[in-house]
C-alpha cells in the first residue's frame, strides 16, 4: 500500500515559540516518521494579510526554517520547501478560482472573523478573501491525502473537498479529496494568560536564552487567590502550571501540592525555570548549529523547493489535459 501523503505549511512569522512548537511542530516531528511529509514555509500567505511591510519577511522565513530543524525536521525524512520557488500552486489557484462561487470565500468563519480582529489592516482585498483557496492549492497540487488540523481549521479543510469535488465533476478528473488528520493540540498561554503570540510580546521563544526565559516565567501570571505559600491555590487557571504540564514530568505533584498549599508560587516558578531551560537546551544548541550554516539551511529549502517542483508539474500536467489546455510547446493537442 503507498505512502499517505500529508501537506501542512507555516507562515513565516519569524522565530517560533512555545505555542508553535505544540500547536503543530511537534506533530509534524511525529507524523514524518508514518507519512510522506510536505512542509511549506507559507510566504505567499503571509502577504494576504502583511502585505504592507514586507522588509521582515525574507529574514522571518530563514528564523523559522532553522528552528524547524533545530526542533527536530528532518530533510531525509520529509521535505522541507518554500511556497513561492513551487510556482504551480499559483497556476492551480487561479485554475480553481474560475469555478469557485465567491459565497464559499465568503462563508468560511475566519474571513469575517479576523478583519474583525484586526482592524489595524486593510484586509478587503482578493488575496485575504482568496486565501483559503490558495490553500486548497497548495494541498491538492501534491495530492494529498491527509492534512493535521486542528478542529477550528475544519471549514477550510472542507472548502477544499468542495472544489475538489467541483473540479473532478467539471472535468472528469482525479483528484483525491484530501481527509482531515484531526490532531489535539495543548492550549498553550503567554505570560500574561493569553494565547501565547509574538504580537502580544507574551511568548518564550525556542531560541531563548536561560536568562530570557527565567526573567520571562517570573512575570508569568499566577492564582490571585494564593497570596501566601500556604494559601490552598487553584492550579487549573494558572499560567505557570499550564506550562508545568507541557514541560516537568512531576507535574501532578505540583498540582498536589499547589491545592494543599504546600508550594508557593516563587517556588513553583523557579522548578518551572529549570525544567524549560533543561527541554529547550537541546534545540538552543542544534539552532547555533544551524544559525552557522546559512548557505546549508537555504541548499535544505532549494532541494525540498526541486523535489516538490517535480511533484506539483506532474499533477499540473493532468490538471492542464482534464481541462483541455494544451502543455506548453504542444499547442493543438486537443480538439
């Protein structure tokens, strides 16, 4: 039986943190070792929404390239590629837009959801409202089979089924109609209780130093209840022992004692210190590593980019025949 191929990608948003890593990083690590794996570093989605300010990005993709494998991607098991060198996920998204009815863009929640949110940018453009079928491109130009979402990416996911179908209906064609890889991520929060993101400035960054992150977990919120050590202390709203439960294997220990009132706060801080510092220690070094090795990072994405090039030009070439459009050189092949 083939290899199930699956397809997840990142925009490039610069360094990634503790939310990052759990929210899909650490998924991903896990899934290159049961599927064929395409990771696509998303710069052409972070223009729907960035496209004002584009003097970061080139920088944001490289940051996030080498925490990918300083966290544990590896090359020789998926491939590592960048959207924009992939130009058929151009040519299959404008293909798909000449039989997508606008009312499916407009139903998809996150369209009005976040230009409510972020009403600091003009998002009433094409590539905002488009966005989710850019992303349909990108999954079905590879074909594949499975994409990890989490629960709330489900109405996008289905978007692309739709086309799909629309598309095979159309055109007689083949398109395997891509299934969801549901996966449960952790509820990660900053500092300040928060969704941990980098623009509330309430993240820990895998490439934090130990001093960063100490001086980082000191702020962390905690129970306003448990004023003094032995104050009975409500753990389960605690951004401390949120963090406890991701990284220190004693956690239940800590939550124990926390309700007993037999651990005060600057304690529990402090195992906290140790035990982030001891999880990220490890990638800290392997990011050094890479941090070196510019020209070793960008030669990774270039072959990823070739291997997913040859991918996504076979799957063109069937698109290009299901549609009736002759390949390039070969104009009057079909009647």
């Amino acid at each position: 039986m083939a290899t199930k191929v699956v397809l997840s990608g990142m925009r490039p948003s610069g360094k990634l943190h503790l939310g990052n890593y759990f929210g899909a990083l650490a998924n991903w690590i896990k899934l290159q070792n049961e599927y064929k794996c395409y990771y696509m570093v998303a710069d052409w989605h972070a223009l729907t929404s960035e496209y004002g300010d584009t003097s970061g990005l080139e920088g944001n993709v490289w940051d996030m390239v080498i925490d990918w494998l300083a966290s544990g991607l590896d090359p020789q098991k998926c491939v590592i590629f960048r959207q924009s060198w992939v130009p058929q996920h151009a040519e299959l998204h404008l293909l798909l837009s000449m039989i997508t009815p606008l009312s499916w863009l407009e139903r998809v929640p996150t369209y009005k959801e976040q230009q409510q949110e972020m009403t600091n940018r003009d998002l009433s453009t094409y590539g905002f409202l488009g966005y989710p079928l850019l992303q349909s491109a990108d999954i079905l130009v590879y074909k594949a089979d499975r994409v990890p979402v989490g629960e709330d990416q489900l109405p996008h996911l289905e978007l692309t089924r739709e086309v799909c179908r629309r598309f095979n209906y159309l055109y007689k064609a083949n398109l395997p109609e891509p299934e969801a890889l549901l996966s449960k991520s952790p509820k990660i929060l900053g500092t300040d209780a928060r969704k941990m993101s980098k623009s509330y400035n309430n993240a820990i960054y895998l490439s934090d130093t130990k001093e960063e992150v100490a001086a980082k977990t000191k702020t962390m919120f905690t129970d306003p209840k448990k004023v003094r050590v032995d104050d009975k202390g409500h753990p389960e709203g605690c951004v401390v022992f949120n963090t406890h439960k991701l990284y220190t294997p004693e956690w239940q220990d800590i939550e124990t004692r926390c309700k007993a009132g037999t651990i005060g706060c600057v304690a529990c801080k402090s195992r906290l210190i140790e035990t982030l510092n001891s999880g990220l220690e490890p990638i800290r070094a392997v990011r050094a590593q890479w941090a070196r090795k510019p020209d070793d990072v960008k030669e990774i994405v270039e072959e990823g980019s070739k291997k997913a090039v040859a991918v996504a030009q076979t799957t063109m070439a069937e698109v290009r025949e299901a549609i009736k459009f002759a390949a390039p050189g070969k104009a009057g092949t079909y009647d």
